[in-house]
C-alpha cells in the first residue's frame, strides 16, 4: 500500500490525545513550555493545542473557572 510521507501512523498502546484544563492560560503555558518544553498552536483565550514534534498535535489545553475531580481528557 502506498502512503504519504506526512501521514501518521498510529501506535497501539500510547496515548494519542491529552487534553487538560487549565484555570490560567498563560501561567499554563509557561509551566508546561518550561516543564517539558512544549510548543503551543494558539486558538483564542479558551484553547491552545499542544504541539506534536514533527507536526499535528498531541494535546490541548481549554480554560475552565476551574478544575474538576476527574479533569484530563485521554484518548487512546
């Protein structure tokens, strides 16, 4: 089978998407850039993705008043 060089292969027993809420966009940021050297795709005040190397996106950030018991969303 033939395939694009850019397309992504999917791995078995990874997580594929994170997501996290977060009560303060900026601060979250800084923590995550500084923590784990993530890069960030910036989609207004509410969400920004969190940037996968090599392209796409592995994650995303969204805002919320606050954060609850139960808070990421993980996608296998």
């Amino acid at each position: 089978m033939g395939g694009c060089a850019n397309e992504m292969t999917h791995q078995h027993h990874i997580i594929d998407y994170i997501e996290l809420a977060v009560v303060d966009m900026a601060e979250a940021k800084r923590f995550y850039a500084t923590a784990f050297d993530w890069k960030f795709n910036e989609y207004g005040p509410e969400y920004t993705g969190i940037q996968r190397p090599g392209g796409g996106e592995v994650g995303g950030l969204r805002k919320e008043s606050s954060v609850q018991r139960g808070g990421p969303l993980i996608l296998l």
